[in-house]
C-alpha cells in the first residue's frame, strides 16, 4: 500500500497542475471507486463539473482538494489510494488507460487543458465529495494548504511526523500509556499516520527497536531517537521518490520511486544486517510481515 512518501510525491506532482485549475468535465467509469461518497456516480458529476480547485492536500495517506466555490459549503475531492490506486496525468484527450476508474478534464490558466485520471487495478481506493470542517488544534488542516480546514472523512487521522503541527508531547503520552508493541502503535493511525508497514521496519532498524517491544517500556531518549529515525527514513525515502516494488507504486507521470535500493530491513529477509552482518528475519504481524535483525533488535 502507498505510504506516507509515496502520497507526498502524489500531492507534490498534481499541485501544480490542478492548484488554480477549473474541472470542465468529469467520467466515473466505474461506481467503485466512489466507495466514500456519499451519492450516486452522477452526482459526483454533476457536483464537481465547473468548481475550481484550490489546492491539493495530504495529511498521512489522505489526499483532498479543497473546491473552490464561494456559494456553496466549503467541500474538497477526498482521495484515498488504497492497495493499488494511482493519480495520473495525461493530455487532454488522451485515450483510456487499462484500469481507469474515473477522469478529470480540467484546464488550468497557465498549463492549460489537461486530464487527471485515478487508476486502480484492485479498486480497493476511493474518491468522494465531502465538507470541510475546522480543525481542532487550529493549526493548518494538513501538507499543502494554510486553511485550518479538514475534511470530515480525515478529521479522525492524526498528524504524520513531517507535519509542522504534529505534538510530540502527545506522540509520547500515548506511548507511555500504551502496553501495545511498539510497531502496533506506530501503525495506529489514531496516534500517529503515514508511516505504514514499510517505514516502521525501516524506522524501527535504524533506532535499534525490537518491533514487539512494548511501548510504554521505551525512556524518554528512546521515543526521541525512534521519531528522529522515523523523520529521517521519510525524508530520505521522499527524496528518492517514495518505495517501489511493481508497477502500481508511481508519480503522477508514471515513474517509479528508488527509495526500495536503500531499505535495510523491510524486504531484506536472510540477507545481512548493513550493521553486524546477521541475518535479516521476517515474522508475521498481524496480516503483515516484520522484518528486523535479531542481534541489533533486541526484545529489550
């Protein structure tokens, strides 16, 4: 599933191309990918064709486009990608591409006419029209936009770990109030987003972390040096383009991340620790996988 880096370089790609843009048109082919919004596939049509878009948004693996029309509710496009999902774009009149789910024609005062696509081989990710709400913090609602404004699908995510208004006081309070494995909670979306199965691996190698440890045993110096692992593997996998291991984890131009060439532990498995040469080994996790070295990882 996309995380956190490879959403950034979603968001970081379609701004400047729909940011200021109006939609002429919009095509759902396909009523799946309309799994969070709430009306028919003719309504998100008819809602959407002739509004301006204002900017394009991320907070963990959410997108949204907040709507630019100053008569009607505040609203944005909410997207999320899910397992395979991708935001693509494309000449204006290009032909379907296999898996096309739903088109956007828009044209944009600079860039012109041009069509963004959302294409999803799974059809496990969804687009809606939902409003806007304040956010409870008042600070901006998330990556890309200085409006105190969240979608009310979203409202619910917590802040990712590059966003400027993320609390670390409250990061740790709910790791020490927490007898979950440390990984569970990094992967708790209601504590912390974005970082996903990939990036806690990785994140959880570089801090020396056993991914079972409990999160309330960490000291205050091991939470610290764990989110600094944490922002410095995204940073580092932004970088380089986010994780790619097929074809469905690409930009907004079809091009693929390289971030996978530099993983030390996801993926990695019987292959030597980067550190002291031992084994990689992989266990299960819930319905994932974890990989960690059993010598610089220590249960604690």
């Amino acid at each position: 599933m996309p995380e956190l880096p490879e959403v950034e370089v979603v968001r970081a790609g379609l701004a400047p191309a729909l940011a200021g843009s109006r939609i002429d048109a919009v095509t759902v082919l396909d009523a799946r990918s309309l799994t969070r919004h709430v009306g028919t596939a003719a309504d998100f049509e008819a809602r959407l064709t002739g509004r301006g878009i204002d900017a394009v948004v991320r907070r963990g693996k959410f997108l949204w486009m907040p709507l630019h029309d100053d008569a009607a509710p505040a609203e944005a496009i909410v997207g999320h990608l899910g397992m395979s999902g991708q935001m693509l774009l494309r000449d204006s009149g290009a032909p379907e591409i296999r898996h096309e789910r739903i088109r956007f024609d828009v044209r944009h005062p600079v860039h012109g006419e041009l069509a963004m696509v959302f294409v999803d081989q799974r059809t496990f990710g969804s687009l809606a029209i939902d409003r806007l709400e304040s956010t409870p913090d008042h600070a901006a609602g998330g990556w890309g936009s200085v409006d105190l404004l969240v979608p009310s699908q979203v409202a619910h995510i917590a802040r990712d770990p590059l966003d400027p208004a993320f609390d670390e006081a409250h990061f740790r309070r709910a790791l020490g109030r927490s007898r979950s494995a440390i990984k569970r909670v990094l992967l708790d979306q209601s504590v912390v987003s974005g970082i996903g199965n990939i990036y806690a691996d990785e994140s959880l190698w570089a801090a020396r972390l056993h991914p079972e440890r409990p999160a309330e045993d960490l000291s205050t110096r091991a939470v610290g040096r764990l989110l600094g692992e944490v922002r410095a593997v995204l940073h580092r996998a932004l970088a380089e383009g986010g994780t790619s291991f097929d074809a469905q984890y690409v930009n907004v131009n079809g091009q693929a991340g390289y971030f996978a060439r530099s993983l030390n532990a996801y993926g990695r498995t019987g292959e030597p620790c980067a550190r002291c040469g031992t084994a990689i080994v992989r266990v299960s996790f819930t319905n994932r996988s974890s990989h960690y070295c059993p010598r610089c990882q220590r249960p604690g």
